[in-house]
C-alpha cells in the first residue's frame, strides 16, 4: 500500500501556477510533477474558493493543538504524581508522631 505524500504549500502554489500559465493540459502537467491530475486540479479548486492565503492549510492548526494537549497531559501527569509523593509523605510523618 502506498504511503500518503505531503507537499508543501509552495509546491501546490507552483503546481497550480504551472497549470494555469504553461498551457500545458492539467494531465502533462501533473505527471511532471509526480502528482494525480485530479489532485493538481484539486488545489486549484482550493486556491479559486479560498484565496492564497487561505488555501492549503493542512493540518497544521490542529497539529499545533495536538502538541499542546499532548503537553498538558504530561504536565497534568508530573503534578499528580508530585501530589501523591507529598500527600504519602504528609501522612508518614503525623503517623510517626501519633505512634511516640
């Protein structure tokens, strides 16, 4: 089974350029660049409907968010844990005293 490939937002900007300034049929243009032409014709979908700065986010937005639940849940982790060793401590030491 193949491996799913990312391009980066330029190469999709290029592709896309490259169809709509060559000439070239969308299908010679693609095969050039080692992609499908109804992905090349995707993005040029992408680019028309939302604009160039818009197009082709990806998933990079909720990679970022990923990241920081990933984050937190360590941190959460380390805390609790932290809670606990001082919470067996607190008790350690009032039975200490109460036993004398």
């Amino acid at each position: 089974m193949a491996t799913r490939t990312r391009h980066t937002k330029e190469f999709q900007l290029e592709a896309v350029r490259l169809l709509t300034q060559s000439g070239r049929p969308g299908a010679e243009v693609a095969r050039e660049l080692g992609i499908r032409r109804n992905q090349l014709y995707k993005w040029a979908t992408q680019l028309k409907g939302k604009g160039r700065t818009r197009a082709f986010l990806g998933s990079g937005p909720r990679r970022a968010a990923e990241d920081e639940l990933t984050r937190v849940k360590r941190q959460l982790a380390q805390v609790t844990q932290e809670r606990d060793i001082l919470r067996t401590a607190v008790v350690g030491s009032t039975d200490e005293r109460n036993s004398s």
